[in-house]
C-alpha cells in the first residue's frame, strides 16, 4: 500500500501541473489580451514538441542500465525542471505587449513540457511494473486516480483567488505571477516522492538492453520512432489509444468554455459576480470523482470486466452533458451541480480503467516481442492524451474564434454557439470511444493465459 501511495502522490502533481495550467491559461485571453488562435497555437505546439521526446524518453529510460533502476533518477530530474519552468513560464507582464508575451511564454512552455516528458514518462511506466495481478492493477491506478484527482478538487479555486480583488487587486494578470510559485513548490515534491520511495532493482547486470548514449540516440531516433509506433499493431492498444484520444479531446475542447459560460452566460459578464461558482463546477465535480466514481467503477471493473465497466461509465456520463444544456440557468447557477455526478463518470473512469489496461497489452507486447516496453508503450500512450490536448487547445480556440467569441464584446450567439459545443462535442466522442472499444478482448481469462504463456516463455530462455 504504502508504495500504492507513493505513487499516487506522483499522480497528483502529474495532474496538478496541467490542471492549474487550465486556469491560469485563461488569464491569457481574459487578461493579456491573446487572440483565440494565440491561445490555441501556444498549447498545440507543444504537442508536437511531445511527438517528438515522449517517444525517445520511453527509449531511454526502458535501456538505462543503473543502480537506481531505470526510472527513479528521471522521474526526480524531470520534477525539478517541471517546477522552475512552471514559475518562469508565468513571469508575464501586460506592459510587454501580446507579441513579446507570446515568444515567452510559449519558449518557457516548451522547457516546462520538456521536464513534464522527462518526469512523466518513466513515472508512468512504474505503475505498470508495480504488480502483475489482473485487478490489482487497477487497484493501484484507482489509488492514483483517487490522490490524483484532489488536483481537480483544488484547481478550480484558483478562478476565485485571482479574480478576487481582495487576493489581487492589482488583477488576474499581476495573480498569476505570485499564485505559480505557490502551486510549483508542493507540485515538485510531490513528483519527487515516486523518485525517492518506490522500490526498483539495480538494472547493472541487464545484458539485453539496448546501450545508451547521446550519439547513439541521435542516429537511432529513427529506428526509436518506428519501434515506438509499431505499438499500434497491437489491436488492443489502438483502441485503448483511440478511446482515451476522443474523450479526453472532447472533454477538453470544453473544459475551457466553463469559465466562460459561467461568467459570462450566468452572470452576465461580471467575474466578481460569479465567485465561486466556476470553481464549485470543477471542485464540486472533482469530489464527486473522488469519493464515488473512482471507488464505483473500481468495483464494476471487478465485477464486469473492465470494458463492460468503461463502457456503463462513458454512457451514464451521456446524461451529464445533456443536463448541462437545460441546467446552465442565468439566475440559478446551482442547478447545474445536479448534472455534476453523471457527468464526472466521463473522465473519472477514463484513466483508472484505461491506465489498467494498458499493462494489461505490456504483457501481451513481451509476448509478441521478447522485449518489456512500459516506457514505450506508455510514453505512446500518454503522447495521445498530450495530443488530445493540445488538439482540443487548437480546436477550442478555432471554435471560440467560429462562433465570434470576443471577451470584450460577448454576444448572445457566442455564448449559444459555445454552449452548443458544450453539450453535443463530447457526447460525440464518447459514442465514438464506445464504438471503438467495444471489441477489446483482452478478459481476466485472457490475461492470465498471457501471464502463463510469459512464464513459460522466460523460463525457456533462461533454461
């Protein structure tokens, strides 16, 4: 358990970096004066930015040969980096004008999500190798959802801090530059606990890894990539990666617009006036994850099998995104609190399954290839759900710019046409992510024919 622990605390800065990264980003168009497509680009080019390290970090830290293991040394770089590029990254003042604020915040944005690759990438690979057990794997990822997802519980209240005069009277803008370095500090320990408590075995003696060296990565990049991507021959992890990318894309595309429906829909333009209401619709939705769709779907993932589970959760989350429509009420902004705990079944259940399956294909991949690739796999994996990001970024800017949104003129059009989106983009996805996982077959009956066709397998080579 205590290892469980610590690597749910790794989990929570995972999550607590891009959730605080939500809310503060907003400060650039409400504040800083970002076009939309600004606001797009500086969070899709980073995703190309990930296309490219993810895979090489996965590389490198499944070959690294060392006392520490092959991930712990990474993940306690990677955390350092994140934490000092974070503060940098928000070091912005108005009086340098949009372009100038553009070049630096994406140029920072970039080191930041160099360390994020550095740090991330091993991480997760860790809690693939933590057990070998069918259910116990996704214990371990509901663990981490769990602590991870006190992040999203905490974020939202940052809205209600740098828009309260009180907290900064001097504006958003000026908040955001103190309010960074308070949420770096405890985000860069807790990614430093995974590094200094979980357990790993000294990889010295390991003969069958792939030597590293700078000179050897950079001519073997190549040969990296196509040895990354030949993970989606495997069926079962295209549609694993395929599900996660809908949903989490969708959900993201619309992520951003709940500030601005809130603030400028149910209170008409005022963000003084909406106080704590954009932060009660994440926080409020955040517990609820926590305390029941985590615990819930670990249950039916036990009891129904993972994708039965995956799949009731994504429907029940349906009926949260239509609810929406009808209970975003100018006047009555508790209304929508009642579509909260439908709709938290949407990403709540996303990763503590998906996460749990993916080591689940690890073990299929080292049948098929002789090789354990969670650093590959993985940094694929989660390359998608960066690229499910920032593609919403891009595609959220491209929306807010169609349907004529402008902070300093809102019209009654903008604000139905996001609204629109809001609802119906993310039931898109969903029903796509159903579609496309439906035929994943690898059962608990499955995976232990694997488990033992493996045992064989090493027992045969060794012998």
């Amino acid at each position: 358990m205590g290892q469980k622990i610590a690597f749910g605390f790794g989990m929570l800065a995972n999550q607590m970096f891009p959730a605080a990264l939500g809310v503060f980003i907003i400060v650039l168009v409400q504040d800083l004066g970002f076009a939309a497509l600004l606001w797009g680009i500086i969070q899709f080019v980073p995703r190309i930015f990930d296309a490219v390290t993810d895979p090489i970090m996965g590389f490198i830290s499944d070959n690294t040969r060392s006392k520490w293991g092959r991930r712990r040394q990474y993940v306690f770089i990677g955390a350092l980096i994140m934490g000092l590029a974070y503060v940098a990254m928000w070091q912005l003042d108005k009086a340098d004008g949009v372009t100038f604020n553009f070049i630096y915040f994406l140029s920072w944005s970039l080191v930041f999500y160099l360390g994020l690759t550095i740090f991330s990438v091993p991480y997760v690979a860790m809690g693939y190798e933590i057990s070998e057990d069918f259910h116990e794997r996704t214990q371990i990822m509901a663990i981490s959802q769990f602590i991870g997802q006190w992040a999203w519980v905490i974020a939202p209240w940052f809205w209600v801090i740098l828009y309260d005069p009180a907290w900064f009277p001097e504006g958003a803008d000026h908040g955001v530059r103190e309010l960074s370095i308070w949420v770096a500090i405890p985000c860069t320990f807790f990614a430093l606990i995974p590094a200094l408590f979980i357990r790993s075995k000294s990889t010295l003696d390991r003969t069958d890894f792939v030597p590293i060296s700078a000179k050897r990565v950079v001519l073997s990049v190549k040969e990296i990539f196509v040895s990354a991507f030949e993970a989606f021959r495997i069926k079962q992890f295209r549609q694993i990666a395929g599900a996660t990318f809908l949903i989490f894309n969708s959900f993201n595309v619309i992520a951003a617009y709940t500030f601005l429906i809130i603030v400028h829909y149910l209170f008409n333009s005022d963000p003084a006036s909406a106080g704590y209401w954009p932060a009660l619709h994440g926080s409020v939705g955040a517990l609820v994850t926590t305390f029941l769709v985590i615990p819930l779907v670990a249950q039916m993932s036990k009891r129904m099998g993972k994708k039965r589970a995956f799949i009731t959760a994504q429907l029940i989350s349906i009926v949260g995104y239509v609810l929406f429509w009808f209970l975003f009420v100018p006047g009555k902004p508790h209304l929508f609190l009642y579509a909260l705990p439908f709709h938290s079944f949407g990403i709540g259940s996303l990763f503590t399954i998906m996460m749990s399956m993916t080591a689940d294909v690890c073990d299929l991949d080292e049948l098929q290839t002789g090789k354990r690739r969670e650093g590959v796999l993985g940094a694929v994996y989660w390359w998608m759900v960066k690229l499910g990001f920032g593609v919403a970024a891009l595609l959220g800017g491209f929306i807010l710019s169609v349907v004529g949104f402008d902070a300093e003129n809102v019209t009654e059009s903008s604000i139905t046409g996001m609204r629109l989106f809001y609802t119906f983009l993310p039931i898109a996805g969903v029903l796509g992510a159903v579609l496309i996982i439906k035929n994943y077959d690898i059962t608990e009956e499955k995976a232990d024919q694997i488990k033992a066709q493996l045992a064989a397998q090493r027992n045969e080579n060794n012998g």
